[in-house]
C-alpha cells in the first residue's frame, strides 16, 4: 500500500510539474488562443481561475477594439451591453454621447437650412419671422430680419413734387444686367 501512495504521489507531482510548465508557457505567450487551450487541458487546475480572468479582459479589449473601429452609436451600445462592467465602459458610453449629439445637431443643422430654403421661396414676412422664432440663434436671423425690414418698407412709386425719377421705373432685368434697354 505504501508503494501505490509513493507512485500516486510521483505522478501527482509530474503532472503538477507540468502543469505549472503549460501555465508558464501560456502567460508568457500571453494571447487567447494559448490561454484557451491551457483550459481545455486543464479546467480545473489552481493557475485556471487567473486564466479565465485574464482571457476576460483581452475579450474585453477585443471587443473594445471592434467598437472603436466601427465607431458608431450601435457599435458603443453592443459593447456596453456586451461588458456593462468592462474596462472601457466609461470611453464607450462617452463615445456613444459624441456621436449621438453629433447626429443630434446635423439633424437640426439640416432642418434650419430646409427652414431658410422655404424661407427663401415664399419670400415673406411671416415665414422669415417663423424663422426667427424657431431659429433665435440661427445662421441666417440677419438675413431674415434684414429681408423683414426691406418687405415692411413700402416702395416709392413717384415722388410728390412730380421729378419723373427714372430709376424706379427701370426694369428688374435692367437692375440685375446693370444695362438699360433702348425706348
């Protein structure tokens, strides 16, 4: 009985003595693949729990990684949802915010030029004042308040003491060419 012990204890300590030469190789390797394959050969050896935290962080950093390199709202969201407790949840969650106020303000950059086109088309007091009210800050109020002024102003048609003024009768193709048609 004392020799089956001493042979058990024998190969205990070969197999620890491996052991310990995978575990060493493998974090001196240092990649998943190595660490994965020390696992399947040795799921439940002292050196498998730091394994599996180290193979936690580098998928961590892996998919970290694809979230930068897609760089998209829904990119950050998977990884977030993915590791809600990972080491970049606070760049992620901070990157997913840029980009959405990025899409945020395009949106409504998009929206006060469409509002300034209509503007523009009608021509008209009331829809440069809807410009102004719901574009206070926008990039054409001086425009806007500008053509206000000019619409309110009434245009002079001859002046009281009877002067013919031949510039108000020139025509608007004749003010845009700067030349005067021949009568």
């Amino acid at each position: 009985m004392n020799k089956n012990i001493l042979i058990a204890l024998v190969i205990a300590l070969f197999l620890s003595c491996s052991v310990q030469k995978e575990y060493e190789k493998a974090i001196s390797n240092n990649n998943i693949i190595e660490y994965n394959s020390f696992l399947r050969s040795h799921p439940n050896s002292k050196y498998s729990q730091e394994i599996r935290t180290r193979l936690a962080y580098m998928y961590d950093d892996v998919a970290w990684d694809y979230a930068k390199r897609l760089n998209t709202e829904k990119s950050y969201e998977q990884y977030l949802n993915q590791y809600p407790f990972g080491n970049h949840r606070y760049q992620a969650s901070t990157e997913q915010n840029l980009l959405a106020t990025k899409r945020i303000e395009e949106v409504k950059r998009i929206e006060e030029d469409n509002a300034w086109g209509n503007a523009l088309y009608y021509d008209n007091i009331s829809v440069y004042t809807k410009y102004i009210k719901d574009y206070k800050y926008g990039k054409h109020i001086y425009e806007a308040q500008r053509r206000i002024k000019e619409l309110e102003t009434p245009v002079k048609k001859e002046s009281s003491n009877n002067n013919y003024n031949y510039s108000d009768n020139v025509s608007i193709n004749e003010k845009k060419s700067g030349k005067r048609l021949k009568k």
